[in-house]
C-alpha cells in the first residue's frame, strides 16, 4: 500500500511531500525522501545551494568546532556518514564533491591554552605541528591535531546534490517566495507562494536562516564575511582551525579565510573592517597568506538556534516537520539530518538523535 497521500499540485502534478528551502538541508532531505519512493517538490525563494551552503567553508569539523556532549556525538554520526554519502551522491550525479579527509589543525596561541590542553589526547607540540603543516607562524605555540575531521568543497557539492535532485526526477520551484503557511488547528493546508497555492500530504521546513519570516521560532541570522586567496604553490595541506580564524585549502590552490560573526541582522555586503580583520587573523597564523592574491570575497547568513542546536522533527503542525537552525554545521550535519528526517516521515521511527533537539513548539 502506498504510504503517501497523494495532493494535486500546479496543473496536475503530485506530490507527496513540499520541502521548503533549497539549500544544502533542503536538497539532502529531498534527495534521500525521493530515493525511498516519494514524489517530492522543493520550493526555493533563490537559487538552490546559494544561501548558507554556497557561503560555507565546507569544514567537516566536529571536534575542532569543539562541539559538546550529545551535539558532538551526533556531528561525530554524521562526519563517519560521509564517505559512503559523498560516494552515493557522486555515482548519482556523475559529480566530484572536493571531500578531502585532509586532518585539521587547531593552534593554540596563548601560553595559558598550551597549559589548559597539554593533556589532551590531540595536543601535539610546536615541532610537531610544523611537521604536520610548514610555515606556520611564529605564534602558534602548539596544536590539536584532529586526523578524522576535514572537508568538502561546498560548491562543488551543492551542485552535485542539485545535478542528483534533477535526475531523480525531484520538482524544483527555484525563485518562489513563499508568502505564508496557510494552516487550519493542527494541519498545514497549503503554502501561499509568488507561484500561487501548492498544497502537499506533508512539508518540511528547512528554510534556514530566513525561518521566522514563516514562523515563530528562534532562528536568527548571525553574518559571515569571507574571502578567498590563491596558493600557486600548494603547500598548505591542512586545513588550519583557530579561534581568531580558518584557513582551508582546496585541492585546486584556493584558500577559503573566514569568517566573522555578526549578529546584525541581514545586513548586506563585505566591509573593510571585516576583511582586515581576517587577513590580519589569518596572515598571523599561516604568514605566507601576506603575498597570495585576493580571487574573491563573499558573504552568508547562519542559522543560530538556541544553543546551536539545530531544530529537527515534529512541530505543532502534524503534518509539518522541522530541519532548520544547523548554524555553522549544516554542511557537517547533511547526511545525518537527511537520514533522520526521512526515517521520521517514511517509517515513523524517531531516532533518539532527534531528542538531543529543543522541541521549540511553533
């Protein structure tokens, strides 16, 4: 028996389930529901993969972000998801994704850290570091050396992931605003859109930072400034994570410098101070940066939810369902975020991983 109820949807078209927001959660969600049977549709008021994740650094990075307790076990769930997801994804788009298990650094700066962290399992001396990383700069005291975190070219896998959505044969509303959720007690209804009416059995919401311009929960943008330098020579070969700043390499010789964090709404563009700011943070760490050329600067909107918990499950809506509020590890959290939120609408199972979440009723 089919399990999905089945909703007409713009001149005929079904659809069982409305996946609002095109980014990299959005399009993950989708991909992993349509490969389990489901007839979905993304609505994006973009473009798809052009939001957080194409602003992102890629870093998959769960103990170098120093994530905690249940929220560091579940990055840790989602990092070891990666090499299998990246191979799935590429078979089904024909597409590389730049992932790179490359290791990361995390400096230690101040002598009073060196002290905190000598004892940790990670820690490795001056000496130690420079043979993992050459050229370091002179205030880099010491690091942890995490082997298993690294990285994925976001660009390159936010294509991949459309290229997949497009050949599984996923609709894809690009540069549809969604005006309202229309709702009647506890059902969702339809969703008013610069497109006109859709309606569906089921919605997801993974509108990202732009989430309380639909609903009421506690997602707030927090901005990000970046920029972008040209290694020729290809010796950074890590990617460097310290406090001040991140440095990470691509295979090609570009290396992505962010980033700030600005809680000041959507406020558009780079400033001077901002990138000052990290050529200044990042040259002390990794000097050679001083005589790269600039290829780029960018900008993006973090989703911040309360304790950077991301907001994932039921709603108060029973037919609605949260994946939004991933702050700085959407990238990260893709594969497990679309595993749960598919197991939770297909087969009803409710991984205890969603309980780490803080069921934020709308």
């Amino acid at each position: 028996m089919n399990i999905w109820g089945i909703i007409w949807i713009e001149r005929n078209k079904m659809t069982d389930v409305l996946v609002i927001g095109g980014g990299i959660i959005g399009l993950s969600i989708a991909i992993a529901l349509s490969q389990k049977g489901a007839n979905v549709t993304i609505v994006e008021r973009d473009i798809c993969g052009r939001g957080a994740t194409w602003a992102a650094a890629g870093m998959l990075a769960p103990e170098a972000e120093r994530l905690e307790g249940d929220l560091l076990d579940f990055g840790i769930r989602s990092r070891e998801m990666y090499p299998q997801w990246i191979a799935s994804l590429m078979r089904l788009s024909g597409q590389d994704c730049g992932y790179w298990c490359c290791g990361i650094l995390a400096p230690v700066l101040e002598e009073s850290d060196r002290q905190l962290i000598s004892e940790h399992p990670h820690y490795i001396s001056r000496e130690e570091s420079l043979k993992r990383q050459s050229d370091l700069g002179k205030s880099i005291l010491g690091s942890l050396w995490l082997p298993e975190d690294g990285q994925v070219n976001n660009r390159k896998l936010a294509q991949a992931l459309l290229t997949a959505a497009r050949l599984l044969s996923i609709k894809i509303l690009e540069g549809t605003t969604v005006y309202q959720i229309g709702r009647d007690r506890d059902r969702v209804t339809h969703l008013d859109t610069s497109a006109g009416k859709l309606q569906s059995d089921r919605y997801i919401l993974a509108t990202g930072a732009w989430t309380r311009s639909l609903l009421p929960l506690p997602i707030k943008p927090i901005k990000g400034q970046m920029l972008s330098v040209f290694d020729g020579d290809r010796k950074l070969q890590k990617v460097i994570f310290a406090q001040s700043c991140y440095i990470v390499p691509r295979q090609d010789g570009t290396i992505v410098i962010g980033a700030t964090v600005e809680d000041n709404g959507f406020s558009q563009g780079n400033t001077a101070s901002g990138i000052a700011q990290l050529l200044n943070k990042s040259i002390s760490v990794y000097p050679a940066i001083a005589d790269m050329p600039i290829t780029e600067t960018w900008w993006g909107f973090r989703p911040h939810a309360p304790n950077e918990v991301p907001l994932l499950g039921a709603s108060d809506f029973k037919n609605l369902v949260l994946a939004t509020g991933h702050y700085r590890n959407g990238i990260l959290f893709a594969p497990i975020t679309a595993k749960l939120i598919t197991d939770f609408i297909v087969d009803g199972i409710d991984d205890e991983s969603i309980d780490l979440v803080a069921q934020v009723k709308t």
